[in-house]
C-alpha cells in the first residue's frame, strides 16, 4: 500500500507537513494536493496541519538558501515536487549546508534543476511582461507563464512600478495580482471582476498607432512565422501587441 499524504495547496501547510513527516521519521510513498484521487493502492492521509503549525520553525532551521531552492520547485508545475522537496530537506538534515554540492543525489540535482528554471522564467517574464493603462488610471497586464511566478514577478513589480496602481493576471492559473501602492495581493479570477475594466482612449490610440507601425515597416513577401517563433516563442503572442490575432493563425 502506498502512503501518500495530502496537503491544501499552501505552501506554508506543506512545511508543517514536511515537520511532521521528518520529526518522526516517515517516509511517504508521495505527497499531494488536496483533490488527488490516487490509485487503486495508495492510502490517502490527510492531517490537521492547522494544529502542526511548525513551519516558522522550519524556516529558521532551513535557512535562505534552501528555502530558496525549495519554494522555487514549489512554484512549478512538476508532477512529484513535493516529494522531491522531501528527500531534498531529508537529506539536507543528515548532510548539512555542503548538500548543494552533492548533485550526485537526484533529490538535489532535480531541486537544483527545478529552482533555476522557475528562476529563469521569472526572470525572463520580467522583462516580458507588458502594461497597458486602463481608464481608471491602473496599470493592467497579462501572460500564461509555464510555471506559478506571479508572486515573483509582483515582488519585482513592487518596486519598479512603486507609485502605480497595477493588475497582473495569470490566464493559466486564473489568478491575479493586485497592487494598491503598498502591496500587492494574490486573489483568485472569481473575486475581481477584471471585465469591469477597460482601455483608456490614450491606450487605445497608442495601441492603433503601434500596431499601425509595426504592419508598416513589414515586408509581406519576407514574413517569416517560423522565424519569428525562434526569437518570441508562439505562446507569447497573445500577450503583445503587434502579434495581436497572429497567434489565431496558422503557421
């Protein structure tokens, strides 16, 4: 039978659930969110985190640099993150801090392989990300990152864009980001109605004006989509401007 325990979704409900398992010493067969159904030979268990309530303690044994690394595989989509985060903190508590350098073990070189490449969509989507101007004054973007970096990219935008008021929506997972000049707050689609907002006539002047550049300085016979795509993968082009419908096309 397989032992696999179930968690909210949270990240600070799957430190207490990482506590409890590694205080006493249990080695589940895997770790889930809550909705998993499992198979036919798996043992679903599901404890009361609430009362656990040990993940500060955790955090203060873990330190910057894991917790880093393990909030990072966290954000992914990857389909057993949370049970290689487990044998990562597994082994961080028989090896130590010099753990990183042993990539020998999966557990680490998969933590390591994941952190950075939520990392490195973070940081590209920073760059990416594009602002339109609403007409009650705030700033609203989109995009579909492959993994859950909002709250990454709001932290960046906390700071670039400190004197604004702005919205960032993820499509993929139906979340926004909500800033408000002090902070910004992470709620799901259903409790903002985002609908209620609209471009604002400079906006959309400049949006024509741009999109009417770009169709100009373009040489039809030399159109390349398969270039294209090679410089701004096709997933992106629903999120800028000049590629506005070119996404609905076929290449």
């Amino acid at each position: 039978m397989n032992n696999v325990y179930i968690y909210d979704g949270s990240f600070i409900n799957l430190l207490n659930l990482l506590y409890y398992l590694l205080k006493n010493n249990i080695r589940p067969t895997n770790i889930k969110k809550k909705g998993y159904l499992g198979s036919l030979f798996d043992y679903l268990i599901e404890l009361d985190l609430r009362k656990i309530n040990k993940s500060d303690a955790l955090i203060k044994k873990l330190g910057k640099t894991v917790i880093h690394h393990i909030y990072y595989v966290y954000l992914s989509e990857e389909e057993n993150k949370e049970i290689i985060i487990y044998y990562y903190l597994l082994n961080y508590f028989k090896y130590g801090p010099n753990l990183n350098k042993m990539r020998n073990l999966k557990c680490v070189s998969e933590t390591l392989r994941i952190s950075k490449k939520v990392g490195n969509e973070a940081h590209k989507m920073k760059g990416f990300i594009r602002f339109k101007e609403l007409k009650n004054n705030i700033l609203y973007a989109s995009f579909a990152p492959d993994n859950n970096v909002l709250e990454i990219v709001s932290l960046h935008f906390k700071k670039r864009l400190a004197n604004e008021y702005w919205l960032i929506k993820d499509e993929k997972r139906k979340i926004i980001s909500i800033y408000d000049k002090k902070d910004f707050y992470i709620l799901n689609e259903e409790m903002f109605n985002i609908s209620e907002y609209i471009l604002s006539d400079n906006e959309l002047e400049m949006v024509n004006l741009w999109q009417t550049f770009y169709n100009t300085i373009g040489i039809k016979e030399r159109k390349n989509p398969r270039c294209q795509m090679n410089f701004m993968p096709k997933k992106y082009w629903p999120y800028i401007i000049e590629m506005s419908g070119e996404n609905e096309k076929s290449c």
